[in-house]
C-alpha cells in the first residue's frame, strides 16, 4: 500500500486514536495569554479519580499505545501521580505536558524511575523577557529549574515544547542548542486561535515570510525535531514535504477528553460545534469514538470548497480546521495562515467579534492582556 | 509487487533463514488496512500496511526461521522478496528482532 492511499484510509478514521489528548483540569498556576484551553480555574464537574480511571481502561481495552496528559496545569491536581501510575500499569504510557512549576528535585527522581513517560516542558521564549511576555512572569525562570531537576535526576531525554510565535521564530536555532545541551528533544507546534490564543493571535501569529522560515528550517532539521504534525499547511510552500502525515487528523486519529470528560474532535477546537460527545454518557469514551454524528461526519471525503481549484491543495490540504473556525472563516476554504495569501480577502472582511468564541473560559478573573503586561528589562 | 519471477522458496540465504520474532517490547493493534505497532521502548509508531504483513509478524516467534513462518502462513512465494523487504524494514524500526535460540 502507498503512503498516499494510507492517509486516505486514515482519513476514514481507525479503530481507535493514534493521538489522543485528555486535559485533566483547567485549573492553571498560570495564564499564558495563547492558552488553547483558556485554563486558570479548576471546574466543578472535573472527571473524578474512579471517573478517569474508568475511561483508562476503555482506553486500555481499545489498545490506545499512548496518551497525551495536559491541562490546564496536570501536576496541579492531587490524583496525578495515581492517575500517571494507573495509565503506565495499564500498558498506556503517558506524554504530559506541563510548566514545570511542580517539579522539584523529588518529583523528579519520582518521575525518572517511571517507564513510558515522557515529559514535556512548555517553553515559548529563549530568553526571559521573550518566553515572559506570553507565559507569564517567572515562567522561564520555572521551566529551567524543571529541565535542571530532570537532567540532575537522570530522566533522560525530556522534550522542551514551543508554540512558535512571531517574536520566537528566529529563536529556533537557539531552542534547538537548549535542547542539544540538556540531553532533550525539541517540539515546535503551531499557534492556534484556540482559547485565549482567539485574542491573541492576530498580534502572534507568524508573518508570511517567518512562514517560509519555518518551514526551511523544519527541511533542515525535521527528521530531529517533533511537530505533532502541525504545519501541514506550509507545504504549499514547495515540492518537498515536511515529514509527518500532512493531515488533519481531527476525529479521525486524533481527539481531545477536556477535564469534565466532553469529547472534542482535536485540542484545538473546544467548541460546541466540535463536541462529539462526554465519557458520562451510556457507552463512554467508545461510543463517542465510533459512533458519534460529530466523527462519523468527519470522516466522510471532506469538500475542498473555494480550495478546489487552487494547484496546492494535495499539498496543505486546505490547512487547519480550529485556525479557520476561531478566525471566522469558512471550513471548506483556505487556512488563514495560507501561504498564497488566498485568505487574507475573507481575514480583512470578517468583522471585529464576529468570529465564534471558544465555548468555555476558566481564566482567573483577572485577565492579563498581552499589551497590557509590564515591560522587562 | 516486485516479486521474482523464478518460484522460489527462499527469500535471501541470510534474512529467510534467520529467526526472528516479534519485538517483545512492541504492541500491535489491528486496523482495516493492517495493523499499527507502538513499540514502548523507542516510543516508535509503524504501520504494518498488509494483514498479511500482519499475519506474518505475529507468527515469526513460532517457526525456525522467516521462510518457515512464510511457507506456513500460506504465502505464496511470489510474494516472498516483498515480504523479506517489508520485515527487514521492519527489522530497521524495531518492530521484529532476531531471536536468539538458546535453551
């Protein structure tokens, strides 16, 4: 079988994700102002442990390899290490993502005599001022203590994860030495107008020609550097691919499970309309993954729309569905990130608080805005 | 298929006589063109693209070497050098391992 006719049969969708993702609390020491999650406070009707451990044997029963924990912050909620030990115990290890706030030297040697755990640290600045300005005051300084405790523990090789923005892109040389130096790997995923990151993209995201620079670098130093798959979109670019699948893998491989158990088509798209169902319900997290209207439409030959007749559409395949929705734009017509520029006409014409709001916010009640936050030195 | 022409019930003197098995740190989980392998040490996913492939990499550990388990399995020996070049790739990734015969 040919790689191409495999995401064709991707696209129709599997027996059960390759990538799943299950933020376990929007509780958040934090407020990054990109959150995907617009996490801060935790909810009410959060999964409880025997909830969550109940959808871990679902997941164990339908051979899911591997999941990714995020938040929120994770490491926040008190049955994190039950929950971390339960997985692992099942045969699903464990990717988490987190700020590192709670990883001092103790958890660390904790975490290190784990197996099929890998950790990823949050990082979206090489320096303090740049990674601050987004993350929040004393994030970096938070982040490195974390990657200290790891390297001094022997965990081994960790993973520094950076959202790239249009004040970081020239920094990824930099990220990639940080990672060399700590024995670490690099990931660098795309900015989404997910969450917060609806009010902050448009002053974020990268500019067309830091486009191209990233994915020059990415040809350059792909086959080292982890991606999630997330920049399928530049390959409009050129001939060559970048590596991965080069797919939306949205309820096809890949789902999200938010902390009150609602299931969502990606990370990326917490939204009524992307909600395909909740593990409470009669048949749980399984019957959602097969059977629910949301995925079974999803997986369904999708429209090119205003894309058809545009020669690089095999290529970026019309882009991201969560960048069209939070921007306002049409699912069945370009990214607002097109690199042909083939957005920009509708981008302008969508007017000011027009765009669907992500559909649940538990920032803390005070929100810090970019602009507004004090400027280091 | 690239398949030789000639019938032949050996797929290389090397890699048909090896045993092999299927890596003991790799979990297969099937899917309608085959089937995904996650092996837990490398984090490494692969796609087995044939249940035929499939098949096959489960049943490695039980024969003397990769020609026994293919005659086995019912594959016909057209197919054997495309399936000595999908199991040396899969020998590359981890996936199936040579098994060491001792005790």
């Amino acid at each position: 079988m040919s790689a191409a006719s495999l995401v064709e049969q991707m696209k129709g969708g599997l027996d059960a994700p390759i990538c799943l993702t299950w933020e376990l609390t929007y509780a958040c020491n934090l407020q990054c102002v990109h959150c995907l999650s617009s996490s801060g406070q935790r909810d009410e009707r959060e999964l409880t442990t025997a909830e969550a451990k109940a959808v871990l044997d679902e997941l164990h029963d339908l051979q899911v390899f591997y999941i990714n924990i995020g938040g929120g912050e994770p490491m926040v909620r008190r049955d994190f290490f039950e929950l971390l030990e339960y997985s692992i115990d099942r045969g699903i290890g464990v990717k988490f993502s987190t700020n590192g706030a709670f990883i001092d030297a103790e958890k660390a040697r904790r975490l290190a005599a784990m197996d099929y755990l890998d950790i990823q640290i949050s990082l979206d600045g090489i320096d303090r001022a740049t990674n601050d300005a987004v993350r929040g005051e004393g994030s970096y300084d938070m982040a490195i203590r974390a990657m200290d405790n790891l390297r001094d523990a022997g965990f081994g090789p960790f993973k520094i994860s950076v959202v790239v923005t249009r004040h970081n892109v020239d920094q990824l040389d930099e990220f990639k030495a940080l990672a060399d130096h700590y024995g670490a790997q690099l990931r660098i995923t795309r900015l989404r107008p997910s969450g917060r990151g609806a009010d902050t993209w448009h002053e974020l995201h990268p500019t067309n020609a830091q486009q191209r620079q990233i994915y020059n670098w990415l040809l350059a130093h792909g086959d080292n550097v982890l991606t999630g798959d997330s920049f399928f979109h530049l390959n409009a670019l050129g001939d060559e691919s970048l590596p991965g699948l080069n797919m939306c893998g949205a309820g096809r491989v890949v789902c999200l499970i938010d902390p009150i158990g609602d299931v969502y088509a990606c990370p990326f798209v917490i939204h009524e309309e992307f909600r395909a169902g909740n593990v409470r319900n009669a048949g749980g997290f399984t019957e959602v993954w097969k059977r629910s209207d949301l995925f079974t439409e999803l997986r369904e030959p999708q429209s090119a729309g205003a894309c058809a007749s545009c020669g690089s559409f095999d290529a970026c395949q019309g882009g991201c569905m969560a960048a069209k929705f939070f921007t306002g734009l049409p699912l069945d017509g370009p990214d607002p990130e097109c690199v042909s520029g083939h957005a920009d006409h509708d981008l302008a014409l969508v007017g000011a608080g027009t765009a669907p709001r992500p559909a649940m916010d538990h920032s803390k009640p005070v929100r810090v805005s970019l602009s507004k936050r004090p400027v280091l030195t | 298929m690239t398949g030789c022409a000639a019938s032949t019930d050996r797929v290389s003197s090397s890699l048909g006589d090896t045993p092999l098995e299927l890596h003991p740190q790799v979990a297969l989980r099937p899917e309608p063109f085959g089937a995904l392998a996650y092996h837990y040490g490398n984090r490494r996913l692969v796609f087995l693209k044939h249940p035929d492939v499939v098949r096959v990499v489960r049943q490695l550990g039980n024969h003397p070497s990769l020609d026994d388990t293919l005659r086995a399995c019912d594959i016909n020996p057209k197919r054997w050098t495309s399936f000595a070049t999908a199991i040396q790739s899969l020998i590359t990734s981890e996936v199936v391992r040579e098994r060491s015969i001792t005790g």
